[in-house]
C-alpha cells in the first residue's frame, strides 16, 4: 500500500507537528521575464516528508509521487535538494544558479507564470544544462537517495530534554559513544576545531593533517608522527565531569558500553571498567615494533617521543644498524637514512597501538559492537564530529526504534539525531543530571550542581546549553 508523506505528525507528549507544505508533483514554474525556473522554498518539513515517503514506499513509487511525467535536469536538481542535498561540482552548481530563481520575492506575475510552465509542460520540456551536468546531476541524485536509505530517520515522538531525561531514567543499555570534545575542558586539544590539533600543525605544510596518523607515512617515514606525538601524548591522572557522567551511568548499571575515539586513557582514571570500555582508536597504553611487532607497555616509550628521539625495538636494533650505517645517533628523528634504500625507515621502530588511517581497528571493537548495536536501548554520541569511519557509521547501525542523542558544541548535519543539545559537554551533563536529581562522582560537582542553565530551542529537537550568567551580589 502506498504510504503518503506525512501531512501533519501526532502531537502526542508534546511533540512538535510536522506540516507538508509543497503539493506533488510539484511544476516548476518559469519566470516570465528572465526565463529561468522557479525554485520554491523547502523546509526542513519538505525534507523530512520526503526521506520518509522515500524509507516507506519503493523508488518508483517515490519518483512516480514526487516527479512530473515529464522532467528536465531542474527537477533532477530539485529532487536532491528535496532529499536535503546540494550538488557540490562548482561548475555544475552555476550552470544550474544561472537557469534557476527562488521564490522569495514571488510576484503575481511569476505566479501566472507558473500556470503558463504547467501548459509548456504538457507540451516538450526543453532541458537548459549540458547533457554532461545532466549525467552528473543523475550521479547525485542516486548518491542522495542512497544516503537517505542508509541513514536512519528521527523519531516521531522524542524531542525533548524531558523526553531524554525520562529515557534516561528507565534506561539499562545505554551506548555512548565518545570523542575529542569530552576532553577539551581539560586543556586536550580536540582534532578538527579551529583551534584544534590539526589546525596547530598547519605549518608542518602537510598536504593533509591528518597524515600525521597515516600508517603508509609512518611507514615511510615515522618521523612525521614522532615530530609531534609529544603533543599528543596523554596526561596522566585527570578526567572531566563529563568522564564521571559515564562512571555515574556505569555506577547506576545503565552503562552498555563506552566506545570512545580517544587515545587519551582518562576513562581508566575516571573509573571506567574495563570491560565496559571500548578504545577504538586503540591508546597509547601499549606500543608495538613495526617489523617484528614485540610489544611493550607504551609508557616505555614515553620518554623518547618527549626527547623527539624514534623509540627503536632492541631486537631489530643490529639489522637496522646495518640498514642505516650512515646514522651516528640512530634514533634520532631526523633518520640520515640512505634515500635510495628499499628498507623502509621506519625498519625496527616502536609505534603506538593507536589506529592509524589505512589500519584496521582494534578486534575487541568488531566483537563487541555486532552485540551491543542489537542490545543498547539508548545512543548518546559526546564531543564528537563523527567523521571518522567505521566509529561514525555506529549511529546507522543502531535499530532504528532506539533514541539517539548527540551532545556536542557543534551540530553534526550529517546524521539524525532525536535530540541535538547542542553546549560544552560538562554543562549538558550537569544539566541532565540535575533533573535526574543525580550525583556526578567528580570533584568540581558541588560546584557545578549550583550552576542554572539556559536551554534555548533552536530548532525541532535542537537546544542551545549555557551557563546562566550569576547574579551579581548587592
Ligand atoms: P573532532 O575534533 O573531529 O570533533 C570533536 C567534536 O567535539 C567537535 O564537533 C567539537 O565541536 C566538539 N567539542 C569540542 N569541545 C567540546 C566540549 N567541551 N563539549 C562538547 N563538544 C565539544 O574529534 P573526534 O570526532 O573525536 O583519530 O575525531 C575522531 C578521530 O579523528 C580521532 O579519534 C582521531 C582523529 O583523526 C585518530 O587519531 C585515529
């Protein structure tokens, strides 16, 4: 049976409606004077609609509901912005601008005009692109409809904090799925901000930070990496509120599992279990030979990425000396290796067991979230851009009837969230635990429990978190 695209959601707990605003198949009118299709504004409702006529119903029944008999490489267009896309090719991008207006400022004559489009429809539908933007704009639009398909939609009925905050309290599996972000209020830099670790190493004048971590580099050269592991190495000792939010939901026996991006280790000091903790990045807690992977506790090697000295596996020691005769001190970084040499100069060197780009993630990581993905009974993403496969496809792996919550200072527009509480992740937590009447076991909490806070909604299932300013005193 044919589902329609929602006209208007249920209002049961409060929750917002949704309204269809567009009519389909929607004509395209053409303004009178310039020519050029009239575009008309979609809402985020238009976008919602159509993702989930296209979840519920087959393709052809999705294009056949949505697209004119006839159509041109407009309507292609149309559709992926319909889907919540846009086209990314520059080139591409004017060519379509050029033949296209919005209809912000509609006037009664465009408005005519539409209805003179609708006439020219039924007769031939010329198409104004390229036959080359055309193929392209095809591309696109099936990489949109994938997208769509692969993504899961929000929930009908869970948008509020309350709607959280009462998830939360009847909770038993919670996943929570860490990054950068629940470490920066400890002075740790995250990696894609402005301010962040890859914007620090700019200078460096790599073609991509991120190649810092790149295992083919490190291979190549590990003098890449050690040139700035020191400022990634981990502090020892400390842990933010929001490490102890965790613990609290471990110490309440509704923690899952924390799956964390972080090398850093701080879940360890906050009390995290061990079993309950999953490093997918792996950590610096052990390091590896590359050549004849040995293993060592990783703080062994501490010292020599504080010295900006290549940490060396003693058993590969004498071949790599004969391998790089030419290197008075070899474990300087800068290796007077010979450039013409086949060995690689990373022969002998001891690596973190972090996961580098182009490795494979810790085993422990596939065994436990094939399981966990079918148990959890609540998602909460923390201080994370989710950018970084396989860890960012958790979020559509998760049934699609268990609520997700992101908690981070920036939104992440390229997944759906239930609720997006948007602030720094200490605030939030303190905030969600205050109307849980909950303790945070850390040792800022009698401070931050006197903390009032803003919460302003920006959007459907979307809320900006501050710190109220305090009261001056009299
Ligand atoms: P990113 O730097 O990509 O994202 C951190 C996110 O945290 C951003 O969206 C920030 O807005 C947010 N954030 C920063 N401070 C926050 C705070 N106090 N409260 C709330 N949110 C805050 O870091 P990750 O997503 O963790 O991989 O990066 C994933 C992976 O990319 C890392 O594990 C690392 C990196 O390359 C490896 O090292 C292999």
């Amino acid at each position: 049976m044919l589902k329609r695209p929602q006209e208007e959601e249920s209002d049961n707990n409060g929750t917002k409606k949704l309204k269809a605003r567009l009519t389909y198949p929607c004509i395209l009118g053409k303004d009178k004077v310039t020519g050029k299709f009239i575009f008309p504004a979609i809402t985020k409702d238009d976008v919602m609609n159509a993702r989930l006529f296209l979840k519920n119903n087959d393709l052809k029944t999705f294009l056949e509901y949505f697209l004119p008999v006839e159509v041109n490489s407009i309507y292609i267009y149309f559709m992926i912005k319909l889907l919540g896309f846009d086209v990314k090719d520059k080139e591409l991008f004017m060519a379509l601008n050029s033949n296209i207006t919005s209809n912000k400022e509609r006037s009664t004559s465009i408005e005519v005009s539409a209805v003179q489009a609708k006439v020219e429809h039924e007769g031939e539908l010329t198409d104004p692109l390229e036959k080359k933007h055309a193929v392209k704009l095809i591309k696109d639009l099936q990489k949109a409809i994938n997208k769509v398909l692969s993504t899961r939609l929000r929930l009908p009925n869970f948008n509020t904090i309350d709607h959280f905050t009462a998830t939360l309290r009847n909770a038993k599996k919670i996943l929570v799925l860490t990054g950068a972000g629940v470490s920066t209020s400890l002075g740790i830099p995250d990696f894609r901000s402005s301010e962040g670790f890859y914007s620090k190493i700019r200078h460096l004048g790599l073609e991509d930070p991120q190649d810092v971590f790149n295992l083919d580099i490190f291979l190549q050269d590990p003098s890449v990496f050690y040139n700035i592991a020191h400022m990634v190495l981990p502090p020892e000792n400390m842990y933010s509120p929001l490490h102890s939010f965790i613990k609290m939901l471990q110490d309440k026996g509704k923690l899952l599992r924390n799956y964390t991006q972080n090398i850093d280790n701080l879940e360890s000091y906050a009390g995290i279990d061990p079993d309950k903790l999953v490093q997918c990045h792996g950590s610096f807690a052990t390091a590896s030979c590359v050549t004849c992977h040995w293993q060592i506790p990783g703080e062994k090697i501490f010292d020599n990425i504080r010295n900006l000295e290549l940490p060396l596996c003693p058993y590969c020691y004498q071949k790599r000396k004969q391998y790089f005769p030419m290197s008075n001190a070899n474990n300087t970084i800068q290796t007077n290796a010979n450039f013409n040499s086949p060995i690689l100069k990373s022969y002998g060197v001891l690596k973190p067991d972090m996961t580098f780009f182009g490795e494979a993630l810790p085993s422990r990581f596939h065994k436990t979230i094939r399981k966990d993905i079918l148990e959890c009974d609540l998602l909460i993403c923390i201080g994370t851009s989710l950018k970084v496969a396989p860890v960012s496809e958790i979020v559509n792996m998760v049934p699609s009837h268990v609520p997700q919550i992101l908690i981070n200072r920036d939104m992440v527009t390229h997944a759906e969230f239930d609720l997006n509480l948007l602030g720094f992740c200490d605030d939030v937590a303190s905030l969600v635990a205050k109307k849980c009447h909950w303790d945070i076991p850390h040792k800022k909490w009698q401070d931050l429990k006197k903390i009032d806070y803003n919460c302003t909604e920006i959007d459907i299932g979307t809320y900006k978190i501050k710190k109220q300013p305090r009261k001056k005193q009299q």
